[in-house]
C-alpha cells in the first residue's frame, strides 16, 4: 500500500505549507486519516486526524493555525500548516486506520481507538527562525 505525501519544504517562521496525501481509493474510503510528525530525537506525534464523515482532531500546539481536510472524489488527505514556527520542524507523516477511531481523551488530546495501519514515507518541513 502506498500513501505518498508530498508539499515539504523549507519556510521561514510564520509562513505557510500545504501538505498532500495521496492514496489508494480501498484504503481512503471509509477510513479515518491523520497527520504525524517526527522531530530529531523526538517521538513520533499525532499532529490532527479527520474521520471518513469530516470530524476533525487537532493537537494543542497547532490548534488554530493546521487545518486537516480530506477531498473524497480525489482520495487526497491535507494538512493546512499557517503561522509556522521552528518548533514545527519535523518529517511529517500520513497515516489511515482501518476500521478505528479518532477521538479525543479525558485529556482533551487526540487519540487512536485501533491501528495506524499505513504509512506513507514522510515529507519533511524545515522552518528557520
């Protein structure tokens, strides 16, 4: 299965990317999908996930600046990213779950209710100070 991103690159501190996803109609359809990023020596993140009717998960720290949509028709998945900052610098990561569920915790947090089932190979955003 491939899920291939694309849209990385580099930008300064408070510009824009838009990231792509583009993936296998079997695996976009009725799925949810998310965004992941990875710092250097950091884990791996949820960054915001959108269920297959539209609901949308965000992280914390980019609440109100990443906007995570899905265009069905294409079987594209996007992620929005404005007003960067450097601690945005990461490879960024799509993923679908088959058959879970994104929901949000008693923390108020995204969660996954089932497997990251595909990845795609990561496109890195790199934003300087």
């Amino acid at each position: 299965v491939q899920l291939v991103e694309s849209g990385g690159g580099l930008v300064q501190a408070g510009g824009s990317l838009r990231l792509s996803c583009a993936t296998p109609g079997r695996i976009f359809d009725g799925n949810a999908m998310a965004w992941y990023r990875q710092a250097p020596g950091k884990e791996r993140e949820l960054v915001a996930a959108i269920s297959s009717g539209g609901t949308t998960y965000y992280a914390d720290s980019v609440k109100g600046r990443f906007t995570i949509s899905r265009a069905n028709a294409l079987n594209t998945l996007y992620l929005q990213m404005d007003s960067l900052k450097p601690e945005d610098t990461a490879m960024y990561y799509c993923e679908a779950t088959r058959g879970g569920m994104y929901y949000t915790d008693h923390d108020g947090k995204p969660a996954l209710m089932g497997h990251n089932d595909d990845w795609g190979q990561g496109t890195q955003g790199n934003i300087s100070s």
